[in-house]
C-alpha cells in the first residue's frame, strides 16, 4: 500500500503527530485517532475515561478537544486551512471531529503556536 503524498496528506499526518502530544486529563490520553488519505478521525475512546472521576464524559471530551486543537495547529503549521466538523454522525456518538486540511491562509494565531507543541511535556510534581 502506498502512503498518500502531497501538502494535504503531510499536513495530516502531522496533525495526528501533534494531536498525540496534547494534554488530557490524568495523561489518559482517551481519543483515538483514524488517519485516512482526506481526513483524520478523533475519536473518543471510552475504555480510558478516567472514572469515577468523569462519570459523563465530561474530562474526555475536553482531553479530546486538547488532541484536536494540536491537530488543527499541526494543520497551520503545514500553512493550510483546517476545516472541521464536531461531532458530525449522530450514529457514531464516538466520532468527536473530522479534521480536512485545505488550501488557504491558516489562521495565524495557530501557525505561531506550532514551534510550541514539540516545547509541551507532562509535568507530575506537586
């Protein structure tokens, strides 16, 4: 199998670099992510919210939301446009955002913050 090229799917696959390093609640990381050839997934992967601390969810799909705003600056940083849909299939309640990379301006308050998530570490002390 052959791996997409081009700005769009580089941007991609970057975007799901910086969606890895996002902060999330108790370094649960609980998303998932689907990278496809047009789009990346985030999805919210139940089986690490951290209950019973977040019994409904709430703590994950912040956590969630952290993942995709990285994504979305790895995007600016590809200098494309990120386009997004929340939570777009009612039948899958998983799928929290679908993230395009397009052509166009980023905005360039995202482009300026991606030097900064290779910067970001865990920090565990008291």
């Amino acid at each position: 199998m052959t791996r997409p090229r081009g700005p769009a799917a580089d941007a991609l696959r970057l975007a799901a670099d910086r969606a890895m390093r996002a902060p999330s609640v108790a370094n649960s990381q609980p998303w998932r992510l689907a990278l496809f050839r047009d789009r990346l997934e985030v999805l919210l992967d139940r089986s690490r919210q951290a209950l019973p601390r977040d019994p409904v969810g709430r703590e994950l799909v912040l956590s969630a939301g952290a993942a995709l705003f990285n994504a979305r600056v790895g995007v600016a940083g590809s200098h494309l446009v990120d386009a997004v849909r929340r939570f777009p299939d009612p039948a899958r309640p998983e799928l929290a955002a679908v993230l395009r990379a397009e052509p166009g301006v980023p905005d360039r308050r995202l482009t300026a913050l991606a030097p900064a998530v290779d910067l970001r570490h865990s920090n565990r002390r008291p």
